[in-house]
C-alpha cells in the first residue's frame, strides 16, 4: 500500500491558482525522477488552503523527498509562490485499504 505525504500551504498574497497550478506541474518531472515516487494531486480548499498530496512507495522515500528535491530550481520556484510560516507537512502510512472487485 501506498504512502501518502500531504503538504499544505496558503500562497503569497496576489498568487493566482494557475501560476500556482503551472510552479506544480513545474515540478512534475523532477518528482518523476525521484525514487519511490509514483504519482501526484494538488487540491485548494474553501480556506484557500492548497493542499499537493504525493503518493510514495515508502515512508523512506517520502521523508528523503524533500531533501532529493532541495536543490531543484523547480521547488525554489514553488516556494516563491508559498507563505513559508503557513506550510505543513505529514507522512502517513496506511492502515487499511477497501479492495475494490475487479
């Protein structure tokens, strides 16, 4: 099962969602090379919250992520766009999971 690593930030006042949404998909393909990594979504809530969760082989490789990423010109672009003091991160490993029929 896989791991999940849920960040959450609010962005700098006057960030539109697409040059939100374009620094993301900036991203995509460093996270892409990463070990481990399997895939992404990012989501706003009601509190103009943003919300990227990321999807892991292992809790190692989600902890060892932001490291690997550190020195990406992609994440420095990304965090421009963010209020550093509002940024969370969790790792979570599952518990249980539905098997759906196939």
């Amino acid at each position: 099962m896989n791991v999940l690593e849920i960040v959450k930030w609010k962005a700098k006042p006057n960030v539109s969602d697409k040059q939100m949404i374009d620094a993301i998909n900036e991203m995509v393909p460093d996270l892409k090379n990463l070990e481990g990594f399997i895939n992404q979504t990012l989501y706003k809530d009601e509190n103009d919250y943003w919300i990227d969760i990321y999807y892991w082989d292992n809790a190692e490789n989600a902890h060892l992520s932001n490291e690997r990423m550190s020195k990406k010109e992609s994440l420095k672009n990304l965090l421009e766009l963010i209020q550093t003091e509002s940024v969370s991160m969790k790792i979570l490993k599952p518990l249980q999971r539905a098997n759906l029929p196939t």
